[in-house]
C-alpha cells in the first residue's frame, strides 16, 4: 500500500478499515488512533467498517495509515476522477496536481491534460475538497461517477467552436496588410485611431481568456502560458497605446505595434483550436468503444419480453437479442445460434459463430439469428466496461518519462518571465532603444511554450494505447507501454498461449487392465476437474460411452496431477513425478511412455493402490494442437531482436516436440507452476527486459514477477488483473505487434519531447538576441503545440504486422 501524503494536516477524516471482524478489533483499532498524538477524538464503526478521527497539526495521514496497519488492519484506498476544466499548458496541470496532493487522505494525484481528467487516490478522500482545492488554485473542478467518459469539448452550442479565431483573423488582418505591402514600395498604413479600434476588441474580448487564466495564475501565485501571452501582448499594446497619445498617430505604423498583439493572439487562438481538434481526435478510440454500449436489452420476465434501460438488467436475466442487434451483457447462449461482429472487441474481422452454450460479449453485432442469452455480467462488471476502464486508466496514468517533463515545466514559467526582464534590461541599457527592448522581451515571452512540453507525451499515450485497442491490444497503464519498448526476452507458457490448450486422448494402454478399464477410471479421479487434460478425458469417455464411476476424497496435485477414492482404492493419475511419489516403479513401461513423449504427446500415468499394494493401471497420452499463428509469431520475434522462451509442466519431450514445431531454441519442461516466477526472475538477470505471456491462475505469479506481463483473454481473470498488456484474441503475434506499437509510442513520445525542448532551447535565445519578431514567435509559439499533437496522431496510422484477423 502506497503512503499517504504528509503535506496536509487533518482536521477531520473518515475512511474505512479493513479486516475487523468483531468488537474487540473496534477497541483495537480505537486505542491505536488515540494513541497517536495530536489526535482528539476516534471512533470506529464496525458495522460500516469506517474509522472518524478528528486531529491536530501534529497528526499527520502517514502516521494515522501507520497506526492502523501496526495494529493489523488496513486502510481502504479509493480512487476518484473529476473533469478539470481551465488548463491550457503543462504548468497548469503541474499546478493542479499540487494543489490535489495537499488534501488530507490523498496519496496519489496525476491530471492529463489532453482529456482534461484528474485520478486522485488515496484514503479517506473527501470529493468537495478536491474541487475546492482545484477551484482554489484557479480551476474549475466537477467530480465524476465511476463510468465517466472524457468530457466533450467545451463551447456553445449556437456557435462553431472556430468563431473566436475567424474574427480575431478579420480584425488583424487590415493589421498586417501594410507590413505585406510594404516590400512592393506601397504605404498602406491605417490611421491610429483605426488600428486602436481594431485591435482593442482582439486584446480584450477574443483576448480575455488569458487575462482570466493568467490573474488565476497570479493569485496561485504561479505562472502559465497565458499569463506570458497576457503579459507579452499587453506590452505591445500598452506601447501602441502610449505613442498613438504620444505621438497622436502621426507617426503612423513605424511606431505602434497594435498589429503585433492582435496577430498575436489571433496565431496563439488558432494554435489551441487545431490543438483542441486534434486533441480531440486522441480518444477517438475511446469513444468508439464508449459506442459500442447498448442503451436498452429486450428481457424476458414473467413470459413477457419487455425493452427496458441496460443499467436495470440483472445477473440471470434472460435476455433477447434479435439480427442486427447490439449485444446488451455478457452472458451464455441458451438458445439459437448465429454470428457476432466483435471487430471492435477484439480486432477479428471475421464474424464468430455462436450457438448454444457459448459466450457472449456485450458490445458484439448480432447477424442473422435470434440469440437467448442468460446474462452473467451486466453493468461495470461486463468486458467491455473492462475494457473502457482498461483503456482510461492507461490515458490517465504518466509515463515515468513524463516526470522529466513535470520537474521542468515547474519552473518553466517563472524563468521565462526572468529571461524576458532580463532581455528588457539589456536591450534598453546597451542601445537605449527601449522600444526595441520592449518588442524583445515581449517575443520571448510570447515564444515560451510549455504547452508543446505538457502534451508530448499524453497526446502520444493516448493515440498508441487507442489504436493498439483498436487491434486487439489492451494495455493498462503507461509504465507497461513504456516499458514493452525495450523486451529483450519473451517467456510462452505453452498451454493456451502457444497451443490451442484444448488437448485430446490420442492413446491409451492398458497394463494389468483393460483399456476401457483404463478410461473408466481415469473418468473417475477426472470428474470433478476443469483441467483441460480432464476435459479431454471426459470427452473420449463421452465418445466411448464409458460411465461415470462415483468418487470421493478428489483433490488436485499441483504440478504432478490429481488422486481421488474408487471404491476401496486410491486412484492415481499424473506424471513421472508423482509415479515416483507414490513408490512406483515405470521401469517395464518406460520405453513406451519415452515413445510417447518423444512424438510431442504428454503421457498421464494411472495407478491404483490397496492397502500398501501400488500397482500400475495403465497410461493415457494426450496431444495438443499448436496454434497456427505461433511459428510465425516466434519468427516475428526473432526478427526484431526478441528471443523466446518456453515454459511448461509438460515432459521433456513433450516440451522439445512443441518447440520444434513453433521454432523456439531455449525451453524448459516439468516446470511446477511456483517455479515459474522464479524461472522468470533468473532470466532477468544481467539487466534483460523481461514479458511473460500467459493465460491461467498459476501464471499469475509470473505475469507479475515479469517487467511486462502479457495476458491473453482467452484465460482466466485473474491473469488479466495481473498484466500490464491484455490481448483481447488467443492470437500469439499479437505478442510482437504489442512491442511494435510500443516502439513506434515510444518514438513518437521521445521525438515530442525533443522537439518542445529544441524549440524552446533556440527559440528563446534568438527572441533574447532580437532575431524575432513577436508576431513570428507567436506563430511559432502555436506551430510547436500543433506539431507536436500532429506528430502523436500519426500513431493511427499503425497497422499490425500480422494481419492474420486484424480488423483493417
């Protein structure tokens, strides 16, 4: 559990408990917040498990949270989002994220600017403080539901976004006419008081969106890039101002620069438009998917099939979806049978079919046939809100590049303003010429854009976890695409992820008994088992009309197979390992077992034991089907520098067959699953970026221990919970595509940051040196937020370079 921030002192605090169980863990929990000094009152409720504790100054979060887990117990942590609205570069959203970690209970806080979204973690977290806090440090804040999709963009409803910029462009324009004029020898030039008309209204009221945003900065007592625009193009148009009374506009526009500050913000408008739309443009992905939820689901109560809103479908709802429907919830076929377009879930372009007992999707498009369908997850809890949820929580979380980025744009503002006095005082004290020093100091004010440093790496981000969605790729959070980059090993487990994990008996021999005695009771110990071994088990008894035995005392042995009482013996059924266990000997039988495995088949030993008596029943091999994409997944790694490995509890030779086939040299074979995460941990030795890539519960452990775990949705949920990368089809390319299109963010986010940083690194010494004019620099200035936005959109472009079921 992450500690809690010790900035704020806690005045009043509630937040819940976990673990108590009884009265005696109240009065434990009780004595030790009271012991804490500082703290005045506590009281704790065991019913709704939440603690109230009123303190001092001395009373920190940390010494609270520390109190509590010393005494046994844990403190809840929550997570809350709110939609920020008023930011307009990385100062803004460094500003907000500041003020968010000063209240009490809040241990974590990060703010995107593109989507304009605040993530705020922590315990005891009161939602009214944060937007107080937000609203404080001069933004506006509105708390979201747990669904919360990124707000739509801001403006009126009666006007297009673009008018502000249209009419700033039509009141500069007669502006700048003479400067264009003027190489071709014409004197164009506008009365004074004309040019003071025209620019007023641009300066003032197209303008004052940074006079508000910069005094809400000054009273932060911090800086933005409005303030610098607020304070460059007033300036200008205070000098204007003092010649036109001065001079009485005689001088006509060799002495006012009205045309400098209009132009000015009529660039700087126009930048943060096609910054918006492009920004816009960013979570595209998102609200695909956020289209994808039904509104409504024909259910079936009463023997009355009624419409009513998705959020009032409950689990065991029987649910109707009729051709050309969208799916509602998740749910099984309990009746009919048809196609589903689940393109957008999952990137496959072909339609699947369903029938009777498989499951469904919520989100999918029915084709041709009437679905039944019994839901078994509706709200929050379906896939695809998984997936949304999946994909937000990636776009909101920073890249560990970005706190590079964050440390900079800190101090960014308040240096620039020192930049631009300094330009001020030396122009004007070297030349004298303090109409010239003004014009300076005003283009490296105007020129300074931390916006171009806040949005390189989120626009990036968002536009490569977007279009990764979009092929069947979920990825959680920026630190797995930042850290999928750089996999240099890729651990398989083999069942399911290289094979289909649907194995099947392919021979069975019998020893002392028969073989259909041999099947029997291999029913037996299986019955109760969803392994896919006992699955394949089950079915060739299906297939030979074998009935099942009753048996009792079943239980699984983890990495060596499972035993279970028939009738007056203990059945065993496992590998070598547990044959070994047991006391058996394999000596007579071996060779065929050996033949067995060495055809790439996985040998099940059966054994019977009365009494001290153990003998040896019989053994059953069983193979499974490598999935068609593998081989030329592992060749796809290869090319680009990604060695594999593969794990498996399978025999050895079992294990050397498959890995032939699939073309992978390093294996290794009767691995148990606690062994795994030790396996990985050894071969990140030397400093190698490690992704394990597995579906079932016992890879849990090393899809964690992994630098990148990769799930596949295929498995269990558990697997996901644990992986950084979740791909939505069994497909194993779909492993080197995830590397791809980390590489190509990856790029994207390290070319944004060198460019903002470039550019601001030779833009503002060239202004300080008198190399620009201010006009250029505010066209620069918007060009470097645009360039950079424009540079992350061409992340949509990425295609996977296996196309095998990729939507196109």
């Amino acid at each position: 559990m992450s500690s809690i921030s010790t900035d704020y002192p806690v005045s009043d605090l509630a937040f819940k408990v976990e673990g108590m169980t009884c009265a005696s863990c109240v009065s434990r929990v009780e004595k030790a917040l009271r012991a804490i000094p500082g703290v005045t009152s506590a009281s704790v409720n065991l019913a709704t498990e939440r603690a109230s504790v009123v303190a001092g100054l001395e009373a920190s979060i940390e010494k609270i949270q520390r109190a509590v887990e010393k005494a046994g117990y844990d403190i809840a942590t929550e997570t809350l989002s709110l939609s920020i609205s008023g930011m307009t570069c990385a100062s803004c959203s460094a500003r907000v994220e500041k003020a968010l970690r000063k209240v009490a209970g809040v241990s974590e806080a990060t703010v995107n600017l593109v989507t304009e979204k605040a993530t705020v973690r922590g315990a005891g977290i009161d939602a009214h403080a944060l937007v107080a806090a937000v609203e404080k440090a001069g933004y506006v804040a509105l708390a979201l539901g747990e669904d919360a999709t990124p707000a739509p963009a801001r403006g009126s409803a009666a006007w297009p976004s673009w008018w502000p910029v249209a009419v700033a462009a039509l009141l500069s324009f007669p502006l700048i006419v003479p400067m264009l004029a003027m190489p071709f020898g014409a004197d164009l030039s506008l009365p004074g008081w004309l040019q003071l008309a025209l620019a007023t209204p641009v300066q003032f009221w197209l303008g004052a969106r940074f006079y508000r945003a910069g005094w809400k900065a000054v009273m932060a007592k911090t800086g933005n890039m409005d303030l610098l625009v607020a304070l460059g193009t007033s300036a200008a148009y205070g000098l204007s101002l003092y010649l036109l009374f001065t001079h009485g506009g005689h001088e006509g526009m060799d002495h006012l620069y009205f045309e400098s500050s209009a132009v000015i913000i009529t660039l700087v408008l126009l930048g943060k438009w096609l910054e918006a739309r492009a920004k816009h443009q960013t979570v595209a992905a998102l609200r695909a998917l956020e289209s994808l939820r039904a509104t409504h689901a024909i259910v079936r109560r009463d023997g009355l099939d009624v419409s009513v809103p998705v959020a009032q479908v409950r689990l065991g709802d029987t649910v109707l979806v009729r051709p050309g429907d969208r799916v509602p919830v998740d749910g099984h076929v309990i009746e009919g049978s048809s196609h589903l377009d689940e393109s957008l879930l999952t990137g496959e372009s072909l339609p699947v079919s369903k029938s009777v007992g498989d499951k469904v999707t919520g989100g999918a498009v029915n084709a041709e046939g009437m679905l039944v369908l019994t839901a078994t997850a509706v709200g929050g809890a379906t896939m695809l809100s998984q997936i949304i949820k999946m994909v937000q929580d990636a776009q909101a979380v920073k890249a560990p590049i970005q706190r590079l980025v964050d440390r900079v744009s800190a101090v960014f503002v308040p240096v620039v303003m020192l930049l631009s006095l300094a330009t001020l005082l030396g122009w004007g004290l070297l030349t004298g010429d303090w109409q010239l020093a003004l014009l300076n100091a005003v283009a490296v004010l105007v020129i300074a854009c931390p916006c171009a440093l806040g949005l390189a790496t989120p626009t990036s981000i968002m536009a490569g976890t977007g279009v990764a969605a979009k092929y069947g790729i979920l990825i959680k959070d920026a630190e797995a695409l930042e850290r999928t980059h750089a996999v240099q090993v890729v651990v398989f487990d083999k069942t399911g992820t290289l094979t289909e994990g649907k194995p099947s008996v392919v021979a069975i021999e019998g020893a002392a008994q028969p073989v259909r005695r041999v099947l029997e009771l291999a029913r037996a110990v299986q019955q109760y088992s969803d392994h896919p071994l006992a699955k394949a088990v089950l079915a060739k008894a299906d297939m030979e009309a074998i009935p099942a035995v009753p048996a009792t005392r079943a239980k699984a042995l983890p990495g060596r197979g499972v035993q279970a009482d028939v009738g007056s013996t203990t059945v065993y059924l496992g590998n070598a390992r547990l044959m070994k266990d047991i006391g058996l000997s394999l000596a007579e039988w071996e060779h065929l077992g050996q033949r067995y495995e060495r055809e790439g088949r996985t040998v099940s030993w059966l054994a019977e034991q009365s009494g001290a008596s153990v003998s040896l029943v019989g053994l059953l091999a069983f193979g499974d089907t490598v999935k068609p994409q593998a081989r030329q997944a592992i060749r796809t790694l290869e090319k680009i520098g990604v060695s594999s490995v593969m794990l498996t509890g399978d025999n050895l030779g079992s294990a050397r067959g498959i890995a032939a086939e699939v073309g992978i040299r390093e294996f290794r074979a009767e691995v148990l699953p606690a062994e795994k995460a030790s396996l990985v941990n050894s071969f990140k030795e030397g400093g190698k970026i490690v992704a394990m890539v597995g579906d079932g519960i016992n890879d849990a452990p090393a899809l964690a221990s992994a630098d990148v775990g990769i799930a596949m949705s295929t498995g269990t949920d558990v697997a996901m919970h644990t992986a950084g990368i979740t791909l939505m089809r069994g497909d194993p390319a779909l492993v080197a595509d995830a590397i791809a299109i980390s590489k190509r963010t990856y790029r994207k986010i390290q070319q944004n940051l060198a460019w903002a940083f470039i550019y601001n690194l030779v833009g503002i010494p060239l202004a300080a040196l008198g190399y620009l004019n201010p006009m250029i620099a505010g066209a620069a200035m918007a060009l470097s937020s645009v360039s950079v936005v424009s540079n992350a959109l061409l992340l949509r472009r990425w295609t996977p370079t296996s196309t095998h079921g990729a939507r196109p």
